[in-house]
C-alpha cells in the first residue's frame, strides 16, 4: 500500500511539474494582459511581442557568442534575454504610440503588431540563418535553471523542487511565480495600482483627480509587454534553445483568454492559466498515446472555447437572476 502511495504521489509531482512548465509562459503574458486590461487598453498584441522576444532573444545570444566566442554561456543567455525583453519592449511602445498618439483603434493596431511580428520574424530568419523554420542550425545557450539540493532522501519533494529529470526549475519559471505573488500588492496596495484601477474603470474621474492618464496608459502596456517578452523569452530559452516560426502557437491569445475567465482579477487569471497550461499537458499526454495529432492541437482551444462559453453562461445567469422584491407596509 504505501509503495502504490509513493508511486501516486511521484506521478502526482511529475503532472504538477509539467503543468507549472506548461502554464509559465502563459501566464506571464496573461498577467501583462491583466495589466493593460486593468489599465483600459486590452492588449491584443501578446502574441507578436511573444514572437519578437523569442525570436530576438535566440538572434541576442547566438550575436555575443559569435562576436565574443569566449563569453560565458550564461552571459550570452543574459544578453539574450535582454536584446528579447527589449524588442517585447519596442513593439509595445509601437502600439501604444499608434493607439494614444495617432488615435488608432487598439483592437486593429494590436493585430496589426501580430501580423508585423509574425512576418518580420520569419524575414530575419531567413535573411540571418537562411532557413524559413527555425534556429536550430544555430548553436545558443539556455538561461539557467535553479536547483535545490538536499532532497534526495524525499523523492516527492526532489520531483517537485527539481523536477523529473532533476536538472532544477528554470529561473524564469520561479520569476513567474514571484510575478503572480507581487501583482496582487502591486494592484491593492501601491499607488501606481491604485491609479492604474482608477484609470481603467474612469478615465475621465481619474483625470479630474489629477492623475495623468496618458501616461499611466504607457506605463500599463509598456509592462504588459514586458512580462510578454519574458513568456516569449522563455519558450526560446527555456528547455528550448531555438526558435521556430510561429513557436508561440497561439498562447498570447489564450493568454487573453485567461484574462477574462479569470474576471479580471488576479487570482482568477492565475488560476485560468493553472488550466490552460493543464490542458496543453493532457494535449501532449494525447499525442504520446498516439492518437491523431489534429485532434491532439485541438484540444487547448477547444477548452478555451468551453471555458469561455461556460464563464460567460455563469455571468448572464447572475446578472438574469430575479431580484428579492422589497415591500413596505403602512401602520394606521
């Protein structure tokens, strides 16, 4: 009995390793689209500044590699890192100077990064590396993972601490985690948060306040693009240190996604992300068990879809509610 005990409690912390690796990059981009949201600009660009980051992230550390072949592998991946966030950057601020400089409506300036980055990733691939799929000609370090020691005598807690393999969590992995414990105190108990809600839900109160919304808007999608580079960041230089055409396969919009099932809220974005990244492991566990791979991509948006329609049929129904009517009564 306690031998079956033990196995179940190893499989148990291998899933949950796998869903945190699966979940990390979606839900460091859905809580920069918790950001903006909360900011009043929903940020419909995830998914290009993703692709950009990944992209100049691998183009980053290979350049400092090539350019100073005695570098440290770690250096390199920094500088990676680095040259990634900063091109998540730059796209940002492209679209919130379209949409609060030259009036551009978010949605469509937002597609318009998609489809900027989707298309200037794939020229440069080319123009660079002289393939149209992917990086792996190329030789490019990973950032580092953290590793705990010590634990060898639990397997349960050397499963959870450092994984399956052993080899430690990688440290945008425990950044994630760091991010989701901070953006609650960022929102409740900082004035930039406090500010940030008030611009979202009033402009023009916030503005009589004397706070300046412009830039607080600025402030909201420059973040967002920040905590989306470093998703993308780590799908290039994570386990994976290589990029592919289109590797973000959709998670900035499920990140999105996750924004509104989650009520716009922290918590609730968290755990929405917890089950799309639960999702995309149950994908692969599908694939692994050989069944048709069309029908294994479909599955992730296939919950999204679900979960949508669920979160929005569980809104109309409280909203549908009859309420309790009030009567008053008269004494002579």
């Amino acid at each position: 009995m306690s031998a079956g005990l033990a196995s179940m409690g190893l499989l148990a912390a291998a899933l949950a390793v796998a869903v945190a690796r699966s979940t990390t990059p979606i839900l460091l981009a859905a809580l920069g689209g918790l950001l903006s949201e909360l900011g009043g600009c929903i940020n419909v660009a995830l998914e290009g500044l993703m692709l950009l980051a990944a992209f100049f992230a691998v183009i980053g550390a290979w350049c400092l590699g090539h350019w100073m072949p005695d570098a440290a592998p770690w250096a390199c991946a920094c500088a990676g890192c680095a040259t990634g966030l900063l091109a998540a950057l730059l796209g940002a601020a492209l679209l919130a100077a379209f949409h609060l400089e030259l009036g551009a409506d978010l949605i469509v300036a937002g597609i318009a990064v998609n489809l900027l980055a989707e298309g200037l990733t794939v020229f440069l691939l080319v123009s660079l590396v002289g393939d149209k799929g992917s990086t792996a000609s190329i030789s490019t370090p990973a950032l580092p993972s953290i590793h705990v020691p010590g634990l060898r005598e639990s397997p349960i807690l050397d499963t959870l601490a450092n994984g399956a393999d052993g080899r430690g969590h990688h440290v945008l992995i425990y950044v994630a985690i760091l991010c989701a414990a901070a953006l609650p105190l960022l929102l409740a108990s900082t004035r930039f948060g406090l500010r940030l809600r008030a611009v979202g839900e009033s402009p023009a109160a916030a503005r009589n306040a004397g706070i300046d919304v412009k830039r607080m808007r600025y402030a909201a999608l420059l973040l967002s693009g920040l905590l989306a580079g470093l998703g993308g960041v780590y799908l290039s230089l994570g386990y994976l240190t290589l990029f592919q055409a289109g590797m973000s396969a959709g998670r900035g919009f499920t990140a999105l996604a996750v924004v509104f099932l989650g009520a716009r809220k922290p918590l609730g974005t968290i755990a929405a992300a917890v089950l799309f990244g639960a999702s995309a492991v149950l994908s692969t566990e599908l694939g692994a068990m050989g069944l048709p791979i069309h029908l294994v991509a479909m599955v992730p948006p296939f919950i999204t879809i679900c979960t949508l329609v669920f979160a929005g049929w569980i809104r109309i129904g409280r909203h549908a509610r009859p309420r309790a009517r009030i009567t008053t009564t008269t004494t002579s």
